[in-house]
C-alpha cells in the first residue's frame, strides 16, 4: 500500500532533530526505515512529518571512552557486526547483529531504531538486558540515562518520549556472553532469543543476567534462572538445571502461525541452555 501523504525533514544535528520533532505533534523520526516504512505503507502509522536522522553524525560510530563501550544509535546492524572493537571487546553484540534480518535490514537498520520500535521478537533488546547497557537519551528537557531494565515496558512500548531520541548505548566490556537464538524462517526475527552473560571468580558464578525476546509482549530478564546460577560452578550440570527452570511462571506467551504458546515455553529452555553454553565457553 501507499502511505498517507507525510512531510520530510532532513535533521543535519541532533539538536536540530529534537526542535523539528518537538514543533510537531505528529513528527516521527526516520532512521533505516525497516520498521517505521513498512507500517506508515500499512497505514498503522501516519506521522504528519518524518525528521530523517540518517545523517548526523553525532550518532554513528562504535567508540571506548574511559573503559566502556558506546554505539551510536545511529549505527547499522552491519556496523555492529562487522565492529572490531566489538569483536574483541564485546562480541555478543556483534553476534547479534549479525543474526539480524538479511544483509539489506543490517545495511539499512539501526541500533536506535531497533530499541526504539521495541518489536517483542527484536534481537537487540535482549542483549542490552543481559548486558546491562544504559541508553543515553535527549529531547527537549535535555539528556538522561535509562537501564535496559527500565527501558522496554511493553510490546512496542519503552520510556521514551515523544521529543527524545536515542543518541547512544553504553555498556562494560565483557567477554563471557552469548546470544542464542531460534530463527523465524522468513524474516528472520526471533521466536525465541536469549542473551546470556556470566560473571565468574574463584570458581563460582558470581552474577548472571539473562535476557529473553520473542516469548512475550517485550524483552524480559529471567530472574528465577540468574539466582539458580549464582554461587555455582559454570559446568554442564549447572547450566542443566538453570535452563531447565526457565520461563517458569511466565504468563502471556505469544502464540502466532510461527509458533505456539506451548512450543515456545519449551524452546526457552532450549535456547536458554545454549546462550549459558556459548557464555561458559567464552570464559
Ligand atoms: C524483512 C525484515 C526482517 C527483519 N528481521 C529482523 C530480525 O531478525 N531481528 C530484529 O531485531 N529486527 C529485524 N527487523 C527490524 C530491523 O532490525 C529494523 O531495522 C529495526 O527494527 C528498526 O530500525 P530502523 O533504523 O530501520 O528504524 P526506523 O524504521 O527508521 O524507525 C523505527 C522506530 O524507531 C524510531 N526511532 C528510530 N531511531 C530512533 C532514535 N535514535 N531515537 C528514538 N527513536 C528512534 C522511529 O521514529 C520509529 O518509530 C527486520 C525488518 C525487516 C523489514
């Protein structure tokens, strides 16, 4: 379909973005367009004003400043994936975005548009969960900092208002994560994705964060299965019985042509047991 007629706006700095999308109330920014396009086609969106973000700078890129590691939310899934500052500090995120979509989504989409857009089967928001990204944001008001935790509140739903943008994630290094993920066929979406990351001294699994997309409305992190963790020995055994308890007590599961409500609780242990597998590798 066509969509409705829309003004365009080309935004040449960020604070120049945030004045256009606050003299409208019906502006909405456009960054790859692999989300917000195909919905103004189906006419579930109809901004009166799209501001483009596409070119500032000021977004892009993939830095370490002062022991973390930012991405832009400008940024592009083939950035992310092809990142050697990334690859070498941070490769979950890397991963990740090389599962994302065919290459022209990863060549088109971004970070910001990704979290932003919150799809309940996206792929990033699980990883920002089990890494503890903090996403630096400004609008109007001026700037602020949200946690991964906070950020994703229901499906298609995040704490982000409707003059503020995304301008980057911020996240420690970490090697001991990974990303598994059961594939939707066609677009490539997860059904179910889980991001897991470990902390290990002396032996014993000091802290875990799990993250899981695609089983309801949003990406949630799975509690019951970090405390079994904790305390343990990062061996096969462990990993068994954590995995086995995942998606316990959750309630809502989505249920679609791809996959049922019952098929989707079992592949949370699956998918849970091979993210802690690929984490306890990487130690
Ligand atoms: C065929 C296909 C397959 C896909 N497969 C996958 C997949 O496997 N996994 C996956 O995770 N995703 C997948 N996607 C989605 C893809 O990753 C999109 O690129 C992403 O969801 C949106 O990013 P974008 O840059 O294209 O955002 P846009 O479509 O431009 O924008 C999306 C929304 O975010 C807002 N926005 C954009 N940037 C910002 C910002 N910096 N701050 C605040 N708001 C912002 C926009 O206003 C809009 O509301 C797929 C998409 C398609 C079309």
């Amino acid at each position: 379909m066509i969509p409705t007629e829309f003004d365009y706006k080309r935004a040449t700095s960020l604070d120049e973005a945030i004045q256009l999308l606050s003299s409208s109330s019906e502006a909405k920014l456009l960054a790859g367009g692999h989300s917000l396009i195909p919905l103004m086609k189906l006419r579930l969106s109809e901004p009166e004003t799209l501001v483009d973000i596409g070119r500032i700078p000021d977004i892009k890129g993939i830095r370490e400043r002062e022991g973390k590691i930012g991405i832009g939310a400008g940024t592009t899934h083939h950035e992310v994936e092809t990142s050697d500052l990334l690859r070498e500090k941070a490769p979950v995120v890397a991963d990740c975005a090389g599962e994302i979509g065919d290459p022209q989504v990863r060549n088109r989409g971004t970070l910001g548009g990704s979290l932003a857009h919150a799809d309940p089967a996206a792929d990033y928001p699980a990883v920002m969960l089990a890494i503890d990204a903090e996403f630096h944001i400004k609008g109007g008001n001026g700037w602020r900092t949200v946690k991964a935790s906070d950020f994703f509140q229901d499906m298609f739903t995040v704490d982000l208002a409707d003059d503020e943008i995304i301008v980057n994630a911020m996240f420690d290094p970490i090697q001991s994560a990974s990303y598994a993920k059961l594939h939707q066929r066609a677009s490539h979406y997860a059904i179910i994705g889980v991001a897991a990351a470990l902390g290990v001294e002396n032996g014993l699994i000091q802290w875990a964060r799990l993250g899981l997309t695609g089983a309801i409305g949003y990406a949630v992190r799975m509690p019951n299965v970090e405390e079994a963790l904790i305390g343990k020995q990062p061996e096969q055994d462990t990993i068994d019985a954590a995995a086995g308890i995942a998606g316990d007590g959750l309630e809502d599961i989505n249920s679609d042509l791809h996959a049922s409500a019952e098929y989707r609780r079992a592949m949370i242990k699956v998918f849970t047991r091979r993210a802690l597998e690929g984490a306890v590798a990487r130690l």
